[in-house]
C-alpha cells in the first residue's frame, strides 16, 4: 500500500511540475490532479479503518480482560479469589454461553465450566456440532463467589454481586457480537435480565439481551442432579431453537436426540 500511495505522490508531484513549469501543459485538469490526491486519503483512510476493525476485538478484549483481573468493586470477592475466570472461546463466536459463576475448578484454573457441569456442557457443545474453541463461554460474575468458614462447596452469587459484575459482560458481548446467547440456569438469568421466574416458564423460546436473541435452558449442574431422559431432552430442544436459529445443518441424528 505504501507503494502504492507513493506512486500517487511521484504522479501528482511531476504533473503539477509539468502543468506549472512546462510551456506545454500535460492533459491533467486541476479535478483530475485532485482525482488522484483523494484516492490517496480515501486508500489510506480505508487500510487504516481495517486495520483498526482486525486488531480491535483482541485488542478491547485483552484490555476489558486486564480491567478484570485488578477488579476490587467486590471487596470480599477479590480477597478470596485465586483468580478472575475472565472467559474463553473465539473471538468470533457465532454462539455465547454464559453461566452464573466459576466454581472452585474455575477458580483454581482460571477458566469457566471446567469442573463436572463444564464437562456436560463441552459434550452438549459437542453434540451440536461445534468445539469449545469455536464458541465463546463465560460467566455473569468473574471471581468465585466466597464460601467464608468452608472448605468445600460453591454458594450462588447474589443479585447485588451479580449486577456490580453485569459491566463486564455486557461489554464482553459488544466485542464478540454473538449472533445468538444462551443463559444457563435461574441465576445467569436473573444477572442478565434481573429477572426471577421458573425456569419452565423461561426456556424454550426466545428472549433478547441488549438485542442479541438468548436462548435460556437449564444449568448442566440441574442436568447432573436430574439425569432423566425427559429433563436432558428439553435441553436439547432449546439448543434445536438455537441450531436453527444460527442457521446450522442438523441431522436426522441429532433432531432425534432423547427420543
Ligand atoms: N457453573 C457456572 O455457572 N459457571 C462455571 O464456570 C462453572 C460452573
């Protein structure tokens, strides 16, 4: 490009030289002079916008991710935490998870749904024919909610905790701008949406979050505790919703899941 815009230079350089100079003029009109200097901004003001738009997203999330990691808006939080479980997945996720908050495997490694439920939700992910890696998973709260005078055992984040975090997320979702979000569980839908209602009156059709279409269904933890087929099977059928909602090939295989 560089090349390019220096033959711009060279050609407007001699041809006002010539137009000025010469007892001849060169056929180059004043508008076909100033023709040529505005490709030149309009080209360079193109590659500097693209290259802008490429590094942005990693960019953006890489500094969201940073303001995460020295978070202290929640005292007791960022004394407890090994860690912020800031997310994990593609930049440009067609498909977000967002569940209510890490456990203490996520704590310990720093990344969400890594513990049992997180190994149910992968296989899910899986089953609909997409790889951790291509989608994007993360939480509403992003330290471990404390468990003072425990030594095992996870508590649900509270409302107040949840909407101090909210911030993040929010912004999490305007960089990677999924096509589709699906909140997993009450409580991840009571952080995004400060809602509180049953879960068999919120899943299975479509809601929005700031305009992204959400999808809700159950936690994989209810999955774990509940392991009857009619239970996994309404799970199934909320990510049917959102297969086709993203417009992806689903096979006879998959339509009859459960059944
Ligand atoms: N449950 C969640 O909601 N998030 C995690 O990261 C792990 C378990």
């Amino acid at each position: 490009m560089n090349a390019f815009n220096e033959a711009i230079d060279v050609t407007v350089r001699l041809l006002t030289r010539l137009q000025q100079e010469s007892d001849h003029p060169p056929r180059a009109s004043r508008g076909a002079l100033e023709h040529l200097r505005l490709t030149k901004s309009r080209t360079l003001a193109a590659v500097v916008d693209s290259s802008r738009a490429a590094d942005s997203k990693a960019e953006r999330l890489a500094r969201l991710r940073e303001q995460v990691a020295v978070c202290v808006l929640c005292p007791h939080l960022a004394a407890s935490r090994t860690q912020t479980v800031f997310g994990v997945g593609h930049l440009e996720a067609e498909l977000m998870f967002i569940g209510e908050a890490p456990g203490a495997e996520e704590d310990r490694e720093g990344e969400p749904f890594v513990g049992r439920a997180g190994q149910l939700l992968t296989k899910i992910i899986g089953a609909m024919g997409f790889s951790r890696e291509e989608i994007y998973i993360a939480n509403v709260l992003k330290c471990r909610p404390d468990t003072p005078g425990k030594t095992a055992g996870n508590r649900p984040p509270t409302p107040a905790e949840m909407a101090t975090c909210l911030r993040y997320l929010t912004k999490q979702i305007e960089i990677i701008q999924p096509r589709v979000l699906v909140a997993l569980g009450a409580t991840a839908v009571e952080g995004l949406l400060a809602i509180r209602e049953p879960m068999g009156r919120l899943r299975g059709r479509w809601h929005s979050y700031r305009e992204t279409p959400l999808m809700i269904t159950y936690h994989p933890s209810y999955l774990l505790r509940n392991q009857s087929n009619t239970e996994k099977r309404k799970v199934w059928e909320d990510m049917l919703l959102v297969l086709e909602r993203l417009e992806r090939p689903i096979s006879e295989k998959q339509r009859n899941y459960f059944r």
